[in-house]
C-alpha cells in the first residue's frame, strides 16, 4: 500500500473547483473504505497474526477491534445508494465500538476490562429469565426441552453471575459501561465521540430503527447523498481505532502516525482524481472488480468476495 499524494498543488486547486455530485462522492467514500480494509489486511489484520491477549484488557481491546473490521469489511461489500441501509447500520454499529474502545482504553484501572467480559454472562442470564418467563406463559411457543435448557443454566450458573454483577455493577446494567443509552456513552467518551454522536449518528438512526423517517419521499440522488454521509462516520474514526489498537496491543506499525494521517484524506485524493478527470490516478483496485468512474457501482460482486477471503 502506498502512502503518497500523485497530485500537484495546481491540481488540487482544479479539482477543488470542480463542483461535488452524489456521484462523485459515493466513488471517493468508497474507495476510502477500499484503503481501509486494504491497510487492515497489511498492517492490522483480523487476528492480528497469531497475537495472543495477555490480560482482560488486551482481550477486550482485541474483541472490539476485530467487532469493528467485520463490519468495515460489510461496508466494503456494499456499493450504491441502495444499499444505504446497511451501510448506515455498518456505520453506527462501527461507532458504538469505537465508543466502548475509547471507554475501556481511558480507564487506567481493570474495572472496564473485567465489566466488559463479565457482561456477556450478565446480559444472557438477563435475557434467558425474560424468555424463560415468557415461555413459561406461553408453552405452546416452544419446545418443552427448550425451557428445560433455561432452567438448567440458571440454576447452574444464575447464582455465581448475579454474585459477579453484584461485585462490578450497582444495579444490573443495560450495558457493559453501566451507562444507559448511547448518547450518554458518547458524552462519557469525550466530546470528539459526544460530537459525531451528533453530526452522524443520531441521523443515521434513522436509517436503522424507522426507516420510513429517512427514506419516505426521497429521491435515488438524496440516497446517494446519504452513502457518504454514512461513510464520513467510518472516516473520522476508523483510523483512530486503528492507532488505539496499534497503542494499546504495543504493535509495531511503521511511521504508524504519518500513515494514519494519510488514512483520512484517501477520500478527498480520490475525489480529486475524478475531478480532474484521471480516476485511475488515486485508486485501490481490487483485481477483478471495475468501478464505473464516478458510479460507485461494483461490476463485479464475486471478484470484490474473492479478494476478502
């Protein structure tokens, strides 16, 4: 992957003159993606190549890592307005582990470590009494060796995770953090994460839970606004996490700094290229797959599958 800027100043100001359409936008947003999920497999990758956790911490900063390249590999998968949706879904969901990633990682102690792990158990003995119940109610909406299962692992298990939750939470908490609601969260986080919570995220909501706010009347060039939209909340946070992860696992990413750097501008370098009209000169192909300049339009759905794998 290379980390340099093709164009000259005289260039730049050309393409800065040269008017932003959906089009052009949702081309250059992708390709940012693109470079991302291209810098994870050579420098971050899933997995980390065979890197083993050493504490809680490390475990948790790991597991939220790897949360947040599944869904940017989702992201990369998806071309076009009309995946917008998912995209926006991507988006949020990348958000919220960054949000937990910078929550652990401010906390000097091992609470947010141990709360991390430990909510795992807490949430699905939380959820197993609510269906439990509702089953118990209703016996006809499920198998008899089904509530059998339940009722065996709260007696096995109920005890000694309520006695854990006891021990790390004052009331049984909606999440890990024991911070009830994302905004909060991101309030917590610092007000770079309160801000994007703003700018980005409570829009893009609308996406997810009433899609019908978002997408009631709207035309294909409004959807097609919305694709970069999504894609600026990737931007302004993916290479942070990728410079947390690099910190915190202590692993050696050359020039780690500059390269992070030159991560968030991939998107206005390749915008710049489709404004002067030379695409090919700032892009991160993928063999197999052709991008229609300024379409974002994927001509090549198993070629894009293959390099993935």
């Amino acid at each position: 992957m290379r980390f340099d800027n093709p164009f000259s100043d005289a260039e730049m100001a050309r393409a800065a003159d040269v008017p932003t359409t959906p089009d052009l936008a949702m081309d250059a947003w992708m390709c940012g993606v693109d470079a991302y999920v291209q810098f994870m497999k050579e420098y971050l990758p899933p997995g980390l190549r065979g890197y083993r956790p050493t504490n809680a911490r490390e475990a948790a900063v790991l597991d939220l890592y790897t949360g947040i390249l599944g869904f940017l590999v989702c992201i990369s998968q998806l071309r076009g307005e009309w995946h917008v949706q998912g995209i926006a879904a991507c988006s949020r969901s990348i958000f919220e582990l960054y949000n937990d990633l910078l929550l652990l990682t401010q906390d000097p102690t091992d609470l947010s470590a141990r709360r991390y792990h430990a909510f795992v158990h807490v949430e699905e003995l939380s959820k197993t009494r609510k269906r439990l119940q509702f089953f118990i109610n209703h016996p006809d909406a499920v198998e008899v060796g089904t509530i059998k299962g339940m009722q065996e692992f709260i007696r096995r298990d109920g005890q000694a995770i309520d006695d854990e939750a006891a021990s790390l939470w004052e009331h049984v908490p909606q999440h890990w953090s024991g911070i009830r609601g994302g905004e909060a969260r991101a309030r917590k986080a610092g007000l770079e994460c309160e801000t994007l919570y703003f700018q980005f995220y409570s829009i893009l909501s609308w996406f997810v839970h009433s899609a019908s706010v978002a997408t009631f009347g709207i035309t294909r060039d409004k959807l097609k606004g919305h694709v970069p939209r999504a894609l600026e909340l990737v931007r302004q946070v993916v290479p942070t996490t990728f410079g947390i992860v690099a910190r915190e696992l202590a692993i050696d990413v050359p020039d780690v700094e500059s390269k992070l750097a030159f991560l968030r501008h991939v998107f206005y370098l390749r915008l710049a290229a489709l404004k002067i009209g030379d695409p090919n000169r700032f892009t991160f192909p993928v063999v197999g797959r052709k991008m229609n300049a300024g379409s974002g339009h994927d001509e090549s759905r198993q070629a894009q599958a293959e390099r993935l794998k």
